[in-house]
C-alpha cells in the first residue's frame, strides 16, 4: 500500500512494503526528483538498509558462536511495516523481529522509520529499539536514487556533487564480490565538487569512509534545480549508479559493506553499532529541494 505525505510545495508517496521513499515530486513544477523505478534497470528507488548495509563475506556472519546468513543490505527493505499517521504531517513506519528474522538475525528489536513532510523539506528519523536481553548489534543506512539528469536535453555530465566544504575525499576500493579492499584513492583532492561522469562506478561505488562532512548536493550545470542532502553524523557515505541509468543515488550509511580480510564476526564488523539492551539509537537526515537560484521553492 502506497501512503502519502504533502506540504505547500512537495508531494511524497511511501510504500508500505520496505517503508520505501517511492515519489518526491514538486508541486509547483511537477519535477519528479526521484529515479521512477525500471525492473529492466533497477526496480527499487529508495530502499531502507537495516540491519546491515552493502554485502557480507561469502554472505554469512557468526555471532555467539553460530553462523548466519543474510541478504546484501539486510531484510527491511521488503518487510511489512505497520503505519501510523501522526497529527504534524508525519507518516510512522514500524517493524519488529520475527520468527522468520531471528532465523538470521538473533536479535529482538523495533524499527521505525519517521517521514515528515514540511514545506521544501521530507526528513527522515531511523529509530532502532533493542528488545533484547543483551546488546544488540547493527548497521543502517539510506539508498536514495535521485533522477539524474531530470530534464530533456540534459547528460548525466551535467549534474555535480558538491561537499559543504574543502577536504580531500578518498573512495575505498570495490572488489568484483562487493566487499571492500584497503586500498584506497582520491575522488577530490583539496575540494568538494565531484563532476558526473560514469567512468567514476566502472568499479562499482564510490564508498566515503570517516568524512568529515554531513551535507552533500545535487547540482546542474543546466538549470538552477537542486538537491540537498543534510545528515547527523552517519560516518560513511556511498555513492552509487548503474553505468548509463538516468539516476545517481546518494547514500549516508551507519555501517560498512564486509573488507576482504574480514574474520565474519559480527562484533569485530568494522563500523557496526553496538546498542545496550532495553536502549533506543535515533538518526536523522532531510532532502531540500530547491529550483531557484539562493532561495527555496
């Protein structure tokens, strides 16, 4: 079921299934901002990552001596939640442990994932609940895919990247299996624009580790139309698109794919959370639209 959420300005629908970002469009223009979904290229457009994100070691982990196996990026991303609509234009998407999760996940949680529409702005909060009786452990993150390029006559070489401020910014390496190596090479050197082009995900993703930045845009070279990305302190951020698709999708992530050398134990796993029993961990971040030049919509 597709659920809805509107201000003066935007117009958001959120699948049901997978708690899914599936439109963000304004309504003063009707420019769609996010990627519309093709099964041919991809068929998902914004999917919730939790409780791992990228992929696992020969797609398994061990915890408390047992081993499990799990899907790339976890299994909210096609669970049932529940929803609940709050009085402030807010949408609640809730799902807990299972039967079937624990088969892979032996952990007792709740997750939330909170959507509030408010003028030019949809913001996000992830609230993860440990229900169990120890610590719980856990990554998450977002996987937006924004349109790129959104207008007739535009490339995909028109449209940037842009970091709130200079810093030189390294991507890890990809390996052909989606794990992660140690090697790491610069995407900016003393900067913070990233031109488009495809020639940078011929390896895969571009995978930002401990940057020290929480805000990334979305910008053209064509038109004054943007997108902003503002964060709460995820450390890692992935970048990320098909060679030839029409979309750039823009990743904050708590949490990392597995490096090559990993030993597959899930408390060793390099950027997991680790959250006390009966506790709540809450992360925020917002998308701004903007179609002026220096003011709102």
């Amino acid at each position: 079921m597709i659920h809805s959420l509107q201000s003066d300005i935007l117009y958001a629908e959120i699948n049901e299934k997978g708690a899914e970002l599936s439109r963000l469009c304004s309504k003063k223009t009707n420019t769609e901002y996010l990627w519309h979904g093709d099964p041919k290229i991809w068929a998902q457009q914004a999917p919730v990552l939790f409780p791992i994100v990228g992929r696992l070691k020969d797609g398994k982990y061990s915890y408390a001596g047992k081993s499990y196996q799990m899907p790339p990026h976890g299994f909210a991303s096609s669970a049932p939640f529940s929803v609940e609509r709050t009085v402030d234009n807010s949408l609640i998407f809730s799902y807990s442990d299972t039967k079937e999760t624990r088969a892979i996940y032996p952990f007792a949680f709740t997750f939330n994932v909170i959507f509030t529409l408010k003028w030019n702005v949809i913001e996000t909060i992830y609230e993860v609940e440990n229900k169990s009786a120890g610590p719980m452990y856990f990554s998450f993150g977002s996987h937006e895919a924004y349109s790129c390029p959104r207008f007739e006559g535009e490339r995909f070489d028109d449209y940037y990247l842009e970091f709130d401020y200079d810093n030189t910014y390294q991507s890890h390496m990809v390996s052909p299996n989606g794990l992660l190596t140690n090697e790491a090479y610069p995407v900016i050197e003393s900067g913070r624009k990233i031109p488009l082009s495809y020639d940078l995900f011929k390896n895969d993703s571009l995978v930002f580790v401990d940057i020290p930045s929480g805000k990334i845009a979305l910008g053209s070279n064509k038109s004054a139309h943007r997108v902003e990305i503002e964060y709460d302190d995820a450390p890692n951020l992935v970048l990320w698109t098909k060679p030839g698709a029409p979309y750039i999708c823009i990743e904050p992530w708590h949490g990392l794919p597995d490096f090559e050398d990993s030993d597959g134990q899930l408390t060793n796993k390099q950027g997991i959370i680790s959250l006390e029993k009966g506790t709540a961990f809450s992360w925020r971040h917002t998308v701004s639209i903007y179609e002026k030049q220096g003011e709102k919509l």
